[in-house]
C-alpha cells in the first residue's frame, strides 16, 4: 500500500479528529496523486485516506482502521441513509463531505434521483460504485456536477454527466405543505438548498393569511412559496432569470400566487424605500459573501447594508428572517451586524427562540469547524 508520512503537528490534529492534512505538514511520500494511502507518523499508523500532491489539502483522512476505499463508502452510504432517512423518508443530504466523514463528496437525494458533487482526487475512480450502491437503496437516476474552482484545484476535469439513468423532467419533492421543482441538471448547486429546510418550514408557521412578505434573494422560492402556502401576498426578488422562472412554475405548482420581480436585490430594495413600501415578514437569503478569511471584512459591509435595507422595509411589530450561509462569519460577528444595523435605523430587534442552522442532515463534526456555516435569525422588529 502506498504511504504518506506526516510530521508532529498534523499527527496531533488527525488524533484530534482532523480528517485534513496540509502540503507543509507532509515529511515524506511514496505516493501517486490520487492514491489510497496509510498515513503514518514515525512508526504509528494514524488512518487511511487519498493523496494529491497538487492540493493544498494533500491528504484526506477516510477512516482510522485499515479497509479499502469500497468498503469506507458502501459503510458510510448505508449509515447515513439509515439515519437521515429516518428524518426526512427519501429527500435529504445524503453525504456532507466532512460532516459525514467522506472529505469532498456532496450527494443530494431527491426521491429517486441523486446528484453528486466530488473535489477529491482520489474519489473520482469510485464514483461510478457511489452510483450503484445508491441504486440498492432505491436511487434510478444519479447526475455529476463536476464544475467549479474546487475541482480545478484538484486537477480534475469540468464535467457534468449521468452516472445512472437519465432523468428528463425536473423532480417534485415535498417539504412541509409545500412542492417544488428540483432541476439537478440546470439547477444552481444541486438543484435545490436543502439546508434552509427546516427554517423555510417554521416561516410557514409563523406567517398569517394575508401578511405582506419579501423573499430577497429568493432563489428558486424556497422561503417565499412557504409564505405562499400559508396565505402570505408574496413578493420575490431574484436576479437570475433561470431561478425566476422556476419561482412561478413553484408558484403554480402550488396553487399559490406571488409576484415576482427579477432584478437586483439592493437596488430593488432602495427602490422600495423610496416608495415608502412596508411588509409584515422580510426573508433575507443571500448567497455566501465570504468564503474565506481574505473576504470577511467586506462581506461584514454588504450584510450590514443588506440588513439595514431589510429593517426599514418591516413594519412595526413585523418579523426579520435573515441568514448567512458564509462560514467565515460567526454567529457572533452576525448577532452583531443585525443590532449594528437595527441601531443605525432606530429599530428595536428581539431574536425570537435562538440562532438556527442547517438542517440535521448537513451533519456538524467539530473537529472540522467549517461543517458548520449556516446562521438564520428569526426576529422580531420595533
């Protein structure tokens, strides 16, 4: 077997719980790029994992006994299915990479079709087995999203392709008392931000027949066709022409009516000001503004002038659902950004219950802090 030596500092954080090992921490290897790999330090064997000399994460760490890379995945694709399945029948994350111990693999089910998202080197030779042991669990169609940075970064090619099956017309999944379309070949993403899900549904709640609500960045409706459902008179904003369509056909889909405005979200915003415009629920849903440290201090400015447009367009005794989904900003530095905003507008804010996250199946390991990224505040505003 192929073997990768690592100094003192990454053997104290794979024994931590660590599944990363960076190139300046690696001593020596007697490795290919994309090899299954024993990680040792000295005379000790730490765990198994992938190797790519070209990623700044050289090493993933896969499992800490001695198995082959089919059984690590069959294990892990059959206890997550186990237990997700459990919360949410055939509709969820099936794998969050390091949250589920499978370090760069992303797969979402949607009923019986699943799409996959892979940034590790090594994984790629098995995505064709990821596939088949999907079929066993009730999975006809599997799509590759293989585009983006990540994966150029890895050395891997820009690809997207049907593993399994071929499925022309988009899914419909249930969630709550809402439907909507799943587009996994045309989609954002993997078609659908199954993270919000349990946020979206407790809007759905609290919103009353006749509120007025704004879904900004509204995406494919997510939050606003809850709104909908419940009797809100919804208007979405959304800048991508693609995800504005799908916003109607979900609004349709659900015998719901909304309008729909398809332009950017802070110039609309402004425009709603100065119109003196009022709602009784705003849902602020931004795509992340930071991906990493070099980002942080301006993502800090545009979610503070995302909030304090947000505050001034809620009515007295309205509600503020507003979220980040950036990792490298805290829940801390967030708590603050929307009080910092509610005191520049003279607004009065009361965080209804606590700071939410994503939802249960995109799984938190804490020894990898970045698994947990998601804050959505639901508040009330004076």
């Amino acid at each position: 077997m192929a073997r990768v030596w690592v100094n003192e500092g990454a053997a104290s954080e794979l024994k931590r719980g660590a599944l990363h090992v960076y190139a300046q921490n690696i001593e020596k290897a007697e490795a290919k790029d994309g090899d299954w790999v024993e990680i040792r330090h000295e005379n000790n064997v730490l765990g198994y994992g992938f190797y790519n000399s070209k990623s700044a994460i050289t090493v993933r760490l896969f499992t800490w006994e001695e198995e082959s890379p089919e059984e690590v995945l069959a294990r892990r694709l059959e206890e997550t299915a186990r237990w997700k399945g459990k919360i949410y029948d055939d509709t969820y994350r099936w794998i969050f990479a390091e949250g589920d111990l499978i370090p760069g693999l992303v797969i979402d089910r949607f009923r019986d079709t699943a799409v996959i998202k892979n940034q590790t080197l090594g994984l790629e030779q098995y995505l064709e087995f990821i596939a088949e042991e999907m079929q066993r669990h009730g999975v006809e169609h599997v799509y590759l999203k293989g585009k983006g940075g990540g994966r150029r970064k890895e050395g891997l090619p820009q690809t997207e392709k049907w593993l399994l099956g071929g499925r022309k017309e988009p899914v419909i999944i249930e969630e709550g008392n809402a439907r909507f379309y799943v587009d996994v070949v045309g989609g954002q993403k993997t078609g659908f931000y199954l993270d919000q899900r349990e946020n979206r549904i407790e809007l759905e709640r609290l919103v009353l027949e006749g509120d007025r609500v704004l879904d900004v960045f509204a995406s494919t409706g997510g939050f606003g066709i809850h709104a909908a459902v419940a009797g809100g008179d919804v208007t979405f904003v959304e800048l991508g022409r693609t995800a504005s369509r799908t916003i109607k056909k979900n609004l349709r889909l659900n015998g719901a009516k909304g309008k729909v405005i398809t332009a950017d979200a802070v110039d609309t915003m402004k425009k709603m000001i100065r119109k003196g415009e009022k709602y009784d629920a705003i849902v602020l849903d931004p795509p992340a503004l930071a991906k990493g440290r070099a980002d942080i201090s301006r993502a800090k400015k545009m979610y503070f002038l995302i909030n304090e447009l947000g505050l001034k367009l809620v009515e007295s005794g309205g509600m503020l659902v507003t979220c980040s989904c950036s990792q490298p900003i805290t829940p801390r530095d967030f708590l603050g950004i929307v009080q910092g905003a509610a005191e520049k507008t003279g607004r009065h804010v009361q965080l209804l219950g606590h700071l939410r996250g994503q939802a249960p199946d995109h799984t938190v390991y804490l020894p990898q802090p970045e698994t947990q990224y998601l804050k959505c505040g639901f508040f009330r505003v004076e």
